[in-house]
C-alpha cells in the first residue's frame, strides 16, 4: 500500500494492535517522516494505559447479590466473562477517546439510574472526573480547549455553558498554575474541567457539575479510581471533585484549598 493512503483509522488500529505485520511496519515509516503526528500517536498510547488503569479493578468487584440471585452458575460465569470483554474494549478504544469523550460520559450517565441511592450517584461524579481526568491530562497537544492566559473569556464562557457562575481557584501557593479549561457532558447538562499543572508536569483537574441539586449529602470524600486518586464533594447544586495521580495526603491539602477557596467565594 501507498503510505500517503494512511488512514485515521490506520493510525488508531495502529494504537490498538489490531494492524497487520505488514500494514504496521507501512505505517511505522509514515510515522518517522511525520514527527507531530508520532507525538499525537504516543498521546493515544498513554491514554490507553491510563484507561486500562482506571477500569482494571472493576475485574475485582464481586457481582452484585441482586444480580446473582437465582441465576444459574453458567449465566454468573458467562457475566464475568462479559465484563472482562467490556475492560478490554474500554481499553483498547482509548485512541478513540479524543474523538468520542462524550460516549464516554453518557455511558457512565446512563448506567446511573435516577431512582438509585445517593451515595451511588455521588461515586459517579468521581468516577467520571477520574475518566475526564485520564483522557485529557495526559494530552501533550491540547488538554485544554481555552488556555489560561484567555482566563477571562474561558469564566465567562464556561459560566454561560453551564447556567453557573466558574471561576478557577488559585493554586500557585500549592505549586500548581492553571493551565486552562474544557466543556464536558454530564448527566443532564454541561461540566467545567479546570486543569492544574506543577513545576514537573504533574497534572490536576477540578471537574465541577451543576447537576447535583437532587443530592444532600455534603460529606468530603475520596475515591480511587486505578491510578487517579479523588476528592469529592456536593455544595448546594454543585459537586466538586479534584482528580490527580498524587498520593492522597497530599491531594487532601489541595482539595481543602480549593474547598475554602470555593466556599468563600460564595
């Protein structure tokens, strides 16, 4: 095959291993020549790995008693067969995640049914800020759509998106400078996503949705969600959760920050 016939879909099969020898190989010298699209290709590569982190312990959970009951051991056995056939493809479309955030996160909205608990709807604000987290922080490109030094329109613009006044804390005392922000779907309207950035690379993100006015629980907790540790809590309508691949203490001292902060901005 010619290699200026490379495909993004090429590209993505590429990422995914599901190439041919030959093809590999094909596209591996259309690579060489093409430096800026080898760095986006290596971004996919890390956000596979960090997807794989992320849902790889959902394989330990024990299967819910109301879905065993009755069942028979082959139908149990065939469900953590499925599971385990949903983390791989979770995955290894993860090159496809830059194309397709949404998917994800109206997948996770409608596995979240209205009449479920509280506490279960409250772990899925972490669980979808650790996603959030896991697909743009490692974007070496563009992990934001509007860079910190248009501060003022991203505020305006994301509080007119979402109906709620954003304004990002101030982390530098803490050692993090914000880099930017993004949209995001949530469960029944739009997010903001903040993102942080150290004197090293590290990376965080506060994900604040307005969608949480049918939660009382004000509690601060903390979730762990495979490599990314996170922060979480409901404040009227909104909920926060600052998500970050740092040890918990410290993520804890940034949190209470960002709390206060937030707090007296009210």
């Amino acid at each position: 095959m010619n290699q200026l016939a490379v495909t993004e879909a090429d590209l993505h099969a590429y990422v995914d291993g599901f190439l041919s020898e030959a093809r590999r190989q094909e596209v591996d010298a259309y690579l060489a020549a093409r430096p800026e699209e080898l760095e986006r290709i290596n971004t996919y590569r890390e956000q596979n790995e960090a997807l794989r982190l992320l849902f790889k312990p959902v394989l330990d959970e024990p299967v819910p008693a109301r879905l065993t009951s009755g069942l028979t051991s082959w139908t149990t056995q065939f469900g953590r067969y499925a599971a385990m056939l949903a983390i791989a493809v979770a995955g290894g479309i993860g090159g496809w995640m830059l194309h397709g955030a949404t998917q994800t996160n109206n997948m996770l909205a409608q596995a979240t049914d209205s009449r479920l608990p509280v506490p279960l709807k409250v772990s899925t604000l972490a669980r979808q800020a650790a996603v959030a987290h896991s697909v743009y922080s490692p974007d070496a490109r563009r992990p934001v759509e509007v860079t910190a030094d248009q501060e003022d329109q991203l505020v305006a613009w994301l509080s007119k998106r979402t109906g709620s006044p954003m304004r990002p804390p101030k982390l530098g005392k803490l050692g993090y400078e914000l880099i930017g922000g993004r949209l995001l779907p949530g469960e029944s309207g739009p997010v903001a996503q903040f993102m942080y950035q150290d004197g090293v690379g590290q990376r965080l993100t506060l994900y604040v949705s307005t969608d949480q006015a049918q939660n009382t629980d004000t509690g601060f907790r903390f979730a762990q969600e495979g490599a990314v540790n996170v922060f979480y809590w409901i404040d009227g309508k909104f909920g926060y959760a600052l998500s970050a691949s740092i040890n918990k203490g410290e993520l804890a001292n940034i949190a209470h920050a960002v709390y206060e902060q937030l707090d007296k901005a009210q």
